[in-house]
C-alpha cells in the first residue's frame, strides 16, 4: 500500500518569518542583557565606592593603606575659604578640599564604573584647627 | 485522521519560540528595573551621604567662626528664643560636586545659610550642659592645653541642609554643641574655715602602724591622711567592729580577720583610697532608720562605701547592706573601680553597685541564694533628675566588663557599658534591664542555667551569643531584645550614669603626687553638684593644713613664746613662758609645768578658775624623755575654759595612768574602770599638742579623754588592753559591740596623730565632741 504523504514542513516563508522573529527578539535580549550587566556593575561599583571611601570622608581621615600595604596620605584637591556671616559679622575659615578617590583606586581599582559615575567621589572639607 | 491533525500543528513552533521569546524579554525587562533602582538607591546613598559631609563641614565652620571671632560668638551668646540664621559662602576653591546650602525649613527663604538655635527646657529656660573636659584647649594658645576641669555650656543646635545635584538626596545634619566658653569656670571649692577643733574622731597624718589586734572603734576613723602616693598597707590583725560616720583609709587596707563596720547613720562614709583585700569576711550592716533621711534625698544623702581600687574577696559570703527582712530598706550604695568577689555561699548586697573603672574587668561569683537588693518598693520622688536615684536599688552598673558566675536575684538594673558574660552556675532573675556591648550567656559550670528577665524589663546589646542556648533562645523569642542604641535613646543619663562616674562623685587624682603641695595641685575636685566620695585634700583642709604653707595652721611644735596664763590671783595676762615657771604637782593658777626630770605620780587635780581664755599645761623638755609613775592620775577641769597640753619631747605614762577631765574623772570605779560615757552629753574640752618627731607612749591599761592635735606625734600602744568603761552611749543611743576583755577603752575624745606606731590590744576609741 502506498504510503500517503501527510505531514507538511514549514513553507519557506514561515521560516523567514520565524527567522525574522527570532533574531528581532534575541537582539532585544542581548540589549537588555548588557544593559543589566552594565548597570549590576555600575551599582556594585557605586557601593563598592561609597562603601570603601564614606569612613575616610566620614570622619575626616587623610590616612589610608593602599594595596601595597604602604600608609599613604591624601592631598588637598583644593583649598578654599568657607565665609560664615552673623549678624553682619563675617569671619573666613581656611578649609581643604580632600578627594578619597585615591583611597578607592588604590584599594579596589575602577571596577565597572562608566566615566561619570568614577567621577563621583566623595569629598570631605576639612576646617582649619589652628585658631587666629 | 493524521492528515487533519497534523494540519493544527502548523505555526506551533513558531509561536512557541516567540512565547518563550516574549517571556524572557519580560524578566530581563523586570531585570532591567530591578537593576536600575538598584543603581538609584547606589547613587543616592552616594548623594546622602556627600550631602551630610558637606552639612556636617558648614557646621565646623560656623563652629570655629564662633572661636575666632567674638562679634560671633557674642551673638550666639545672646540668642533669643526664636532660630537665627547664618550664611554660609563655601568660596571660590568649592566644587559644585558637593552639593549647595539649602533652606533648613524647607521654604526656600533661607537657601544659603544654616540655622542657629539655643535649646530650652520645658520651662522656657536655656539648657546648659556641664562636661568633664581631661584637657581643654588654652584659648589664648591653641598647641597648649590647661589642666582637667568641668565645664558649663550653653547648649547651641545648629543646622544645615545640603542638596547635591538637582535630582540628589537633600540630607539634613544638626549638631548639638556646647557654646558659651566665657563660662569656662574651673570648679574649685573655697577652703573650709581652718579649725583644729574639726578634729573628728581618730586620725592619722602618717604611714602609722594600724595592725589592730581586734577592737572597738566607736569613732570616726581616719588613716593616712598625709600619704601623697598612699603606698602604704594598712593590717589590721583581729576581729574589729567599727561605729563609724567615716571610714578613711588613705592607701590600701588589707584586713586579716572578721571586720563588722555598723551603719547606724546615713551619713556614713566609707573610702579607701586604693586596693581592699580581706583575709577574712567583711560584715556592712546598715542598721540605720530609712526614715531619718532627708525629704527629697538625692544620691547625695545615700550613706556608701567607695573603694578607688580593686575589692578583693575571696570568703565563704558577703554581706553588705541593710536586713531585708526587716521593713527597713535603707538605702546604700556600694562604688568600686573593680570587683574581684568569689564566695562559696552567697553574695549580698542590699543596695546598688557602681564598678567605676573604664579598663576594669570585674567579676561576682555567688551561690544560688545570692541577692542584689531594691532598698524600696517604689520611687517616691520620680523627678528625672539625673542625681535622684534612677531605680529602686539592687542594681549594678560598671564601666567595664562584668562576669557574673552567681545565681540568685539582681533585683535592679544591669548595666554595663562594656561586655558581660554571665555563666550562672545557678538560676538567674534579673527584675530591672539587663542592658551591655556584648551579651555572653555561657552554661555554667552545671550546665545551661535559666536567665530569667520579670518585670516587663528588656534585654539591650548589640550581640547576644553563648553556650546557654535555651536561655538566648527565651530572651529572642521574648520579643525583648533591642540594640544597645535603643536603650540610649530612651536614657539620657547613659548606661553608666553620667553623674555617679569617679570623676562626677570623687574628683580626679594625679599621676603622680610625691608631696601633699603637689597633690593639692594637680587634684581636680569634682563638680560640687555631683559630688559624693570623701577626697583627701579636703579632709586635710578640714584638719587645718595649709597647702600654701606647707603645714598645719594652729598647731604648736615647741613651747608658744607667749601664751595667756593664769595667775595666783586668778587674774589673766599674757606671759612670756621661758621654762621655769615651777614645778605643779596639785594646785590651780598659772602655767602647770612638769620638767622632764619630775616624775609625778598619785592623783594630779588642776582646776583653772577663771573662764574666757585658754589654760595651759607644758610637760617635758624638748630631746628629754618624761616618764610618770605607775597609777598617776591627771584630772583636769575643763569646763570653765579650754585646758592646752604642750608635751616636749617624749612623754610615757605609767602603767593603769589616765588623764582624764573631771566630768570622766568623777566617775572613776575601782583601779581602772569608768562607769559610763556618755556621746549625747559629755564633751572634752582638752587640747594636747607634741613637738615634731616625738612620741606619746601608753603604759599598760592607760586611757585618756583629751582632742590631740599632734600631727608630727606618734601615739604607741601596748600589748595591753585600756581601762573598762561598764557602759558606753553612742549618740544614736545605742552601745556598742564590744569586743575583747570587757570593755576596754585608751582614748575618749578626737586626735590627730602622726600614726599609731605600736599597736594596742584590743584598741578601742570613743568619740566625743570637743567642746565644754
């Protein structure tokens, strides 16, 4: 007996189609993807530095270890006169910009962070202690 | 058949490619939101946390503004009621990164400037903080710091609220801080009248011999007061009961038997200056009438017993405090830098228990029977001042850390600043807080032990770990755990309070202090507020010595060149003594002089006539040795003036001798016997005074009423017992436990003296006020 023929394949253009499909959707994947590695990296980076710098910036400290195991010093990034007004008595205070970026490189280096999120270091003023 | 079903399968694929497609774009889309709040909560932090640097950096500077500028400050000082505001230029050298001032009230009229207020109280006036500061700054040179001293502050909020970035986190910090350094006032008590009729009871000046061999001291009793560097050990030997208002020991005290020190007064005091060993047990018995304390008694009025050091106990029980089975719960307060009690069978302190020492690691061992105990019910006066009593008593608060190896009943608060391990051998109820850094709950030596918290109180700590599972497990399953931050919040007085600190109640010793010029020096007194402990340098004041001068003001180490006497005629002038004004062995009128060559014997009546003036008696000659006659009698009347004893040289009486004045003196019995004393009604009005470096030496059974004032003198005792007085009435009415073969007394009346060189048997001491 004859075997009849039933089961039909795909006609080409079902496969074009799907193709079509399969690679719109697997572009949008890849997209978002990347997106949400880019920003995990971003955020862990982000914690990473506020993490590794607020104890320094929080209670003013310019000494720090770096990897190497060598104390090292933070310099001024700027300096700078805070003017205090009272009662239109004006006094000025000599105060140090510091930057704790280096304490965050030189411990963690810049892991997955994008240009302007590595430039958001925490930066602490430090007043003058000496007096008049 | 197949073909038609075959013919619904066309496209399955497809769609189930798509569907699954479809639905990982949804999770990596949810991914994506996840991911990105993620990144905004990161950045936001990173902006808060700027934000409060940069608000915390306004507020330094505004705060060094007020210390170099004094139109500044002086505006702070004068604040009103209502919030003044200051600006705040950050200057040119400023990155824009770290935010901008904005308006503390949130309005937009203050942006730029940062809020200034003066704190008041519930009644509208200032609040003004004091604060122990161990180095202030000089002022006037910032790189030199002035000695420790309290400090009084008005206390100044200032706020600042920074924004960084337009879409950044705003954060608002203030800052409480302490202005007003005008009022910088260091805290030094004007000296007391100088008086040596505030002789009180027995007093050594010296690193004296205190090797009692057992006794009954009926007196205040005050050792050492001259020791600058307190190195000396004082031992006494034999069972000895005290009836004290004050026990000083300046140095340690190392008790060798059974010490019963009897509270009959709330103002008790008892203070050694360093370390307490006790080779035998020690008995506080706080028998006086709860009652009689003062309406409105704060921690001041408490009677307590304060060791600077260490409290070494190793006995088979303690007992400190009033009988709780009585209705009589006096309260009592017990200080020590650090505890060091192990006792087989119970620990009992009825009262509260301050461990002062910052670095001291205590620890209170005790059987199941052992007991903190509340001295009341309830707290009458519940005012929320620091410095009325901040619980019902029962409590213990340390500085350091606490081991705790007892079971039993800690009816107060535990609070420790430092950890605490508790390894309770026993069952454990704590009625108050159980509040410490640390919390360890070990099983003891018999296994895990219940830890049982009653009263609605809770458990405060940061960590809470252990072997005692069971009982960690109860505590967190209770509902009552809370950080150590907690109970800060809710307890401004802190977990040690701040007013009961060694600094706040006794004051501050120096480093070093080789002589008693430099310890006046560099003691710094406690704020008077505060104050509690009584400290060296104001005993020594009250005994008149003059840290200026170097020496005590009033007393006489040779003859006085002039001196009022009283003459034949029972007239007075003022005479120049030169040393040969007679030889008196009975009589009246003038000076009474014994010449070390005469040795008087019998019984020696002096009686001055007349009233008004001083009377004086010289025995001896200076580098000569007087010695009297067995069974001499010295009886002097002292009630018309007071009668001065200047003994030159070395003075020995003889044995069963006395010197007594003529109200003792008229109840002599037998040999060596007094019928009574009397503390509510008699009085002795005899002053004695020693040349430097001399000595007044007892014979066998002597006695003597007298106040000495001989601080460069030395008292030596004999292995012999005193007269017997049958009765002594102490002025709480009561007699005393006497110790030793019957009633055994050497001295009646005050003194001080450079030490008690030899020791008596059996020295018993009554006190009685100077005075006709």
């Amino acid at each position: 007996m004859k075997k009849k023929r039933t089961l039909k394949g795909m006609t080409l253009i079902e496969i074009i189609i799907s193709m079509f499909i399969l690679t719109v959707m697997a572009g949008l994947l890849l997209g978002i993807g990347l997106n949400v590695d880019e920003t995990t990296k971003n955020t862990t980076g982000m914690k990473d530095k506020v993490s590794v710098e607020a104890p320094f910036a929080g209670d003013n400290r310019r000494e720090y270890i770096d990897s190497a195991g060598n104390v090292q010093n933070l310099s001024p990034e700027s300096n700078t006169v805070i003017s205090v007004t009272l009662d239109g008595h004006t006094q000025g205070i000599d105060a140090d910009v510091y930057n704790t970026a280096d304490i965050y490189d030189d411990s963690v280096g810049e892991r997955g962070l994008t240009d302007k999120q590595d430039d958001r270091d925490l930066r602490f003023i430090q007043v003058a202690t000496a007096g008049p | 058949m197949k073909t038609e079903k075959n013919r619904k399968l066309h496209g399955s694929v497809l769609l189930t490619v798509v569907a699954v497609m479809a639905l990982l774009i949804i999770f990596m889309t949810g991914t994506l939101v996840l991911a990105n709040a993620a990144n905004r909560r990161s950045h936001r932090s990173y902006t808060s946390s700027q934000a409060e640097y940069t608000a915390r950096a306004a507020i330094d500077a505004f705060y060094r503004s007020t210390e170099d500028n004094t139109a500044i400050r002086d505006a702070v000082l004068n604040l009103g009621s209502t919030a003044t505001y200051a600006n705040v230029d950050f200057g040119a050298g400023y990155n824009n990164s770290l935010g901008r001032l904005v308006d503390p009230d949130g309005s937009g009229t203050h942006d730029g400037q940062i809020r200034i207020e003066q704190l008041h109280d519930a009644a509208g006036d200032p609040i003004t903080q004091w604060k122990w500061n161990p180095s202030p700054e000089d002022p006037s040179d910032h790189t030199r710091t002035l000695p420790a001293r309290w400090e009084e502050f008005n206390v100044i909020r200032v706020t600042a609220t920074v924004q960084v970035g337009q879409r950044g986190a705003r954060k608002t910090v203030y800052q409480d801080y302490l202005a007003n350094p005008t009022t910088f006032t260091p805290v030094t008590p004007p000296p007391p009248p100088v008086s040596p009729t505030a002789l009180d009871g027995f007093q050594t000046i010296g690193d004296s011999a205190f090797n009692l061999t057992g006794g009954t001291l009926a007196t205040p009793v005050i050792l050492g007061l001259g020791n600058s560097d307190r190195t000396h050990e004082y031992t006494p030997q034999n069972s000895s009961e005290t009836y004290s208002s004050t026990f000083f020991v300046n140095g340690d005290l190392h008790t060798q038997a059974e010490l019963h020190m009897h509270i009959d007064d709330y103002t008790f005091q008892n203070v050694i200056t360093r370390d307490f060993y006790c080779d035998n047990q020690l008995w506080v018995h706080v028998d006086y009438d709860a009652s009689a304390l003062p309406a409105g008694w704060t921690q001041k009025d408490v009677p307590y017993f304060f060791v600077n050091g260490t409290f070494h106990y190793n006995e088979s029980q303690l007992m400190m405090g009033s009988d709780q089975s009585s209705s009589n719960k006096a309260p009592f307060n017990v200080f020590m830098g650090t505890a060091d009690i192990t006792c087989t069978g119970p620990v009992i302190i009825a009262g509260d228990l301050y461990l002062m020492d910052d670095d001291g690691d205590s620890v209170i061992v005790g059987a199941s029977n052992s007991r903190l105990y509340s001295w009341t019910d309830s707290m009458a006066d519940d005012s929320g001042s620091q410095f009325v009593p901040i619980n019902q008593g029962g409590g213990i608060y340390s500085k350091g850390s606490l081991t705790y190896k007892g079971g039993g009943e800690i009816q107060g608060d535990v609070r420790i600043e430092d950890d605490l391990t508790i390894e309770n051998k026993d069952p454990l109820t704590i009625s108050g807080n159980l509040v410490a850094r640390n919390i360890v709950l070990n099983a003891g030596e018999a296994g895990p032990k219940e830890v049982r918290i009653e009263g609605g109180s809770a458990v405060f700590c940061d960590s809470l770990t252990g072997t005692n599972t069971e009982a960690i497990q109860a505590i967190q399953a209770s509902g009552l755990l809370f950080s150590y931050d907690d109970f800060l919040a809710s307890h401004p007085e802190g977990v040690y309070p701040d007013t009961m600190t060694r600094e706040a109640i006794y004051g501050q010793d120096p480093a070093t202090s080789s002589d008693l010029e430099e310890l006046f020096a560099g003691f710094v007194e406690p704020n008077p507020d505060t104050k509690i402990i009584k400290n060296q340098t104001e005993l020594l004041r009250a005994v008149g010595y003059d840290p200026v001068v170097g020496d005590f003001d009033g007393y006489y180490t040779s003859t006085p060149t002039t001196v009022p006497v009283q003459n034949r005629d029972n007239t007075y002038n003022q005479a120049t003594f030169n040393g040969e004004a007679g030889r008196w062995t009975n009589g009246s009128g003038s000076v009474v002089y014994f010449p070390a060559d005469y040795s008087a014997s019998g019984t020696i009546e002096i009686t001055p006539s007349g009233a008004g003036t001083e009377f004086w008696i010289v025995i001896g000659e200076e580098g000569e040795t007087t010695t009297w006659n067995p069974e001499t009698r010295l009886i002097i009347d002292d009630s018309a003036c007071t009668v001065n004893i200047m003994i030159l040289g070395d003075f020995q009486l003889g044995d069963r001798s006395c010197i007594l004045n003529s109200t003792l003196g008229s109840r002599i019995s037998g040999q060596t016997n007094i019928d009574y004393v009397d503390q509510n009604t008699d009085k002795v009005n005899i002053m004695i005074y020693g040349g430097t470096g001399t000595e007044f030496r007892f014979g066998s059974q002597c006695v003597v009423s007298a106040n000495a004032y001989a601080p460069y003198m030395n008292l030596v005792g004999t292995i012999t017992d005193g007269w017997k007085v049958n009765d002594y009435i102490n002025k709480y009415g009561t007699s005393p436990n006497w110790l030793g073969s019957g009633h055994s007394v050497q001295w009646i009346g005050n003194s001080l003296f450079n030490g008690l060189v030899s020791p008596f048997n059996n020295f018993s001491f009554l006190k009685l006020d100077a005075g006709a």
